[in-house]
C-alpha cells in the first residue's frame, strides 16, 4: 500500500467518525421526546462502534 493511499484510507476514516460526531451531536441537541420518538436512545445502546450492546444483536 502507496503511502497516498493510506493517507486517502486515514482521510476517508476521519471524514466518516467527524460525521457520526456531529450527528450524534445535532440529535443530541433535541428535546428529549423527539429522541425518543426517532428512537435515538435504543439506536446507542445497541450499535455503539466498539460492538453491540444492552441487549441488541
């Protein structure tokens, strides 16, 4: 692997979770109920990026 494409593979790594942080962020940021009607708090205990956890599979 060209010292280009890792750099491509650590750039496209860096645009997917600064993403993922700012949605997580702007969700964050809704009253509660919203969250809870989109189904926000079942969604992050269920896939987190390191596994699943709390009971999803």
């Amino acid at each position: 692997m060209s010292i280009l494409a890792r750099i491509g593979n650590i750039a496209a790594r860096y645009s997917k979770v600064r993403s993922r942080y700012l949605t997580e962020r702007t969700v964050r940021s809704l009253p509660f109920e919203i969250q809870k009607d989109i189904g926000w708090p079942d969604v992050m205990t269920k896939c987190l990026p390191h596994g699943c956890q709390a009971g999803g599979r």
